[in-house]
C-alpha cells in the first residue's frame, strides 16, 4: 500500500539509543486473507517431486476460476462444473479416496490457495493462485490438518505473530531499457572521449573472441524477481480493529492506518495487514509474496520488542499537518461553508424545520382510525362530486358567453349594413 514513520521505544543494551526514542520507516502491507480450496501430494522419483494427484473442494469463486482462462468472458466458463456435480453425487468416491492415495503414496503435501482479490478494490479481478507446504507431523497427520483448513479464510495473524523475522519475495520496480551508468554505476569517460561518454571503456581483450557475462552492458533494469530476507514485523492488524489501528497510548484522538487523503495511487487500507520495519521489493499494488524467513536472525536487534510509541497518518500529498479529520476540525474550528450554522436566525428556522419533521413523523407513527378513515373517504368522494358538479356549471356558462357574443356579432354586422345604406342614398340625392 504504502510507507509511513513510527516512533519506536529502543530496548538495545549497550548501544548509544537503548531507552530512547528512535524514529525508523515502515511499510504498510495489506493482507486480506487467503482461500485454501486444494490439496496436492507429491511423490519424490529420481527426477525430482512428482505430483500424484490433486483434491479439490466442493466450490470455487469465479475469481478464482478466471485464472484458468486467458478470455474469461469470451469463455462457455464450465472450469470445474463436472466436478462439482461429481462432489455432490459422490463425496467419497471423488475426495475420501483420493485423500487415501495422498495418505498412502505421497512424501509431500501442498495446499493450493487462491487471494481474495476482490476485497481490496483494485480492477483486477483475477484471483493469484499460489501452493504452501504444510510442514510438521506425519502424512496422515499433515491431510487431515490441510482438509480442516480447506474453503475457510486463512487470516494473516495465524501464519504470523507479532516482531517474527519474515521474507519478502517479488518483483522490483520497473525501469526499462537502460545504459551502463545507470544500470550498474560504471564511470563516466573524460568529456573528450569519441563516440560517447556514459560507456564502457574496453569490454575485453581480442582473445577470447566474446564478451564476458561480468562485462557491463546496457540492458533491462528492474522488474526483477528478488527476495529480501530478515524484515521485522512491527505491527498485525485485522479488518475487525481497523477504525483504531493506529492508535497508540500517546495519541489525542482515535485515527486509522491509513493516512489523510489515502496512500498514493492506493487509497484507502480496509482488510488486514502487516507493519514491516524498512522497505521491500515491489511498488504499490503489487503483490508479494511473505514466508517464514530461511536464516532467522539471531543478533540481538533482531529479537527486541517493537514498543511503538507513535505511527504517522499525515497526508503523504501535502505538508501533513495534521494526523486525523477530528484533529483538524478541533483545530481549524468553524470554516466557510459551516459558519451559517452559527448565526442564531438561520439555527432558530433550522429548529423550526426540525420541529415540522418531527410532527410528521409522529402522525405518520399514530395508528389509523378504521372511522376516521372512512369519514376521510367520504370527505373526498364529495370532493370529487362538487369538482363534476362545477365543470358542469362552468361549461353551460362558457356556452351562454358564447350565445350572448354571437347575438352582438349579429346586431354589429345588421348596424353596418344600414349605414351603408344610408350612405347610398346620401349619393344618389
């Protein structure tokens, strides 16, 4: 997701900082949890592990089976359909023998297990699909532990626990085709050398007639696979507790992980996650992959408590000045677009309205009255009949109006023909 600064308590004996507060960068990494939904045995040959066979459970999310389609919604998407319609029909025919060949045949036992994509809200939708070993105990033992586990969530704090050592595997950031300066720190050439300076002076001698692979070459740069062992876990968190996950003893008011105006190009941290001390390979979105580290670290700085004291949840866009929206608000006190509320003429009408609500809210609560409502149904038959009643009238009135005009048209046009009349006989004399 992202970086943040967190104010730790040093329990270092004998070092300058022991019993002071030291400030270290963190990474914030989110772990929604995972899905087992598979068991696969592996037979050892002289050739290398061999998988015997696989069982599957009874259902698979459709995130999970758009892995197993390059186009999914091109697809018929059947993945699986015949297997479970097996499932149902005969359980111990399709799961409970298999189990049995596991049992009986197999030195190693993985289970598959798929993300929950989806829960973090990013466009991808496909979920990554990935198989864990499952260590301690005998086969039968090791079966029935992954059959338990199978189709439940598989939550971060039960593979993890608190200031454990961890690795972290996955791919770097990318940074294209690029020169010897850049890609393995070669020295530049004097400014009057021919055909260039940021290159490589000799990149060997005539015989042998190749280049050797420890001769600095121009090339791709980043996107590559890397593990970085021993990084501290300092802080696990589940969704549950996510509204106070960053709250610590010194702190004024309740604040989250995630900081003012989200992580960059992240957003907001909604499910699980880890605190780890320093960096780790990858940029934001990308996913990483956490196991039990290899070498465990025995040096002293390695086992000592984590005793954070302060973790900071300023915006990471900005300056950051403060480190939760109530802090802010406490601060900047009443702004523009809320200072109305103060004044007492408008909040006297706010409470008018409130008042209003209320009443009709508490006569929409009264039970109805069976009399009441049909005095109210009579009330408004006779309504309707009074409306019939005078559009009628209204239409014998606008058809005498219309009588009465047309009787006065008549009378005008009788006078216009007399003067004209009597206008011809004035011309005659």
């Amino acid at each position: 997701a992202g970086m943040t600064h967190v104010i730790r308590y040093l329990e270092r004996p004998g070092s300058k900082f022991n019993k002071k507060e030291v400030l270290e960068a963190a990474t914030i990494l989110e772990c929604p949890p995972m899905m087992p939904v598979g068991i696969v045995g592996y037979v050892i040959t002289p050739r290398g592990l061999r998988a015997l066979t696989t069982v599957w459970g009874s259902h698979l999310s459709a995130n999970c089976l758009r892995r197993f389609y390059k186009n999914w919604y091109r697809s018929k998407q059947k993945a699986f359909t015949r297997y479970e319609k097996k499932y149902k029909e005969n359980k111990e025919g399709v799961f409970t023998k298999e189990l049995q060949r596991i049992i009986a045949n197999c030195a190693v036992v993985r289970i598959i297990a798929h993300t929950q994509i989806e829960k973090i809200h990013l466009r991808q939708k496909k979920d990554h699909i990935m198989e864990i070993q499952v260590n301690g105990g005998t086969i039968a033992e090791k079966v029935e532990y992954a059959k338990d586990l199978l189709e439940k969530p598989l939550h971060v704090d039960s593979v993890f626990a608190l200031g454990e050592m961890i690795d972290t595997c996955s791919a770097t950031k990318g940074r294209g085709f690029e020169g010897t300066t850049m890609r393995w720190g070669t020295k530049k050439l004097p400014r009057k050398t021919n055909k260039g300076i940021r290159r490589v002076a000799c990149v060997g001698s005539w015989h042998p007639q190749n280049i050797r692979f420890s001769v600095a070459r121009a090339g791709q740069n980043g996107y590559h696979h890397r593990t970085e062992i021993n990084k501290k876990i300092i802080k696990i968190c589940l969704e549950k507790n996510i509204g106070d996950s960053a709250t610590t003893e010194h702190d004024l008011s309740k604040k989250e992980i995630t900081p003012m105006g989200g992580f960059h190009h992240y957003g907001r941290i909604t499910q699980d996650f880890i605190m780890i001390k320093g960096c780790c390979p990858g940029v934001r979105k990308r996913p990483i992959t956490l196991r039990k580290c290899l070498f465990p670290k025995t040096v002293r700085h390695g086992q000592e408590p984590a005793n954070i004291k302060w973790i900071d949840t300023s915006s990471k866009w900005g300056h950051g000045r403060f480190q939760s929206q109530a802090e802010k608000i406490k601060f900047l006190g009443p702004l523009k677009h809320t200072i109305h509320l103060d004044k007492p003429a408008v909040a006297a009408d706010a409470k008018k309205v409130e008042k209003k609500v209320e009443k009709k809210v508490d006569k929409m609560d009264i039970e109805k009255d069976p009399k009441k409502d049909a005095k109210k149904d009579e009330k408004k038959e006779d309504k309707k009949e009074d409306k019939k009643e005078d559009k009628k009238d209204d239409k014998k009135e606008d058809k005498k109006e219309d009588k009465k005009d047309e009787k006065k048209e008549d009378k005008k046009d009788e006078k216009k023909q007399a003067c004209l009349l009597d206008t011809s006989d004035d011309a005659d004399e």
